[in-house]
C-alpha cells in the first residue's frame, strides 16, 4: 500500500478557514482506516519553522474519509506567502508513511467580520 505522497498544492488566504477533506484510497479502492492516526502540519520550505498543525477529524473510518482543518487564527500567522506542509499516518502496525505533501500558496484577506 504505502507509496510515495501524492502532491497536492493549494491556495489560502491568512485569517480564513481551511478545510481539506479526502478519501484515503489505494488503486482507486476505499481503504478501511479503522486504527489508523493521521497529523498534518505546516511548515516553512526548509523545514525548520512549524506554522501550524491541522486538527483532524475522522469522517467515515470504514471508507477512509477524513476532514483537515485549519483556523483563522493558525492561517493569520502564515509568513512568508509560500509554505509546506504534509499528511502522515500511521498504521495499526505501527509503520508510519506520508500520504500527501504540497505547496501553501498564501495570500491577504481583508474583509473583517465583527
């Protein structure tokens, strides 16, 4: 199952909402995550810097749907416009693989609600 992580960039703008959702799939199958964890987090190119870790939440176990997320307040602090970030998940075995990686694309919201 495991393989390389797939790519997967988008764009966000600083103090929005940011939901990811996907469906963990091998060849185009549904797989069953029961017991799996996943993290995700936000970093600078290098590396170095952690901007942010996503919370997760677990959709539909069975068919492998989760939901990322991250808030205004994490989004807020992204600096420089582009970052990095990736999904890693670990089996019931204990084995730990990467399932997606990508760009961060960051750019200014100013519409402000009170």
């Amino acid at each position: 199952m495991p393989n390389a992580p797939a790519v997967f960039d988008f764009e966000v703008q600083r103090n929005s909402t940011v939901p990811l959702e996907i469906q963990f799939k091998t060849d185009g199958n549904p797989v069953n995550i029961t017991g799996y964890t996943f993290a995700a987090s936000v970093f600078n190119k290098e590396g170095t810097q952690n901007f942010a870790n996503f919370s997760v939440e677990y959709v539909n176990r069975s068919i492998g749907k989760l939901k990322f997320k991250l808030t205004p307040t994490q989004t807020n602090g992204f600096t420089p416009n582009e970052l990095v970030y990736d999904i890693k998940y670990k089996q019931p075995n204990q084995d730990q693989f990467y399932l997606l990686e990508g760009t961060i694309f960051v750019s200014d919201g100013h519409t402000v609600i009170p």
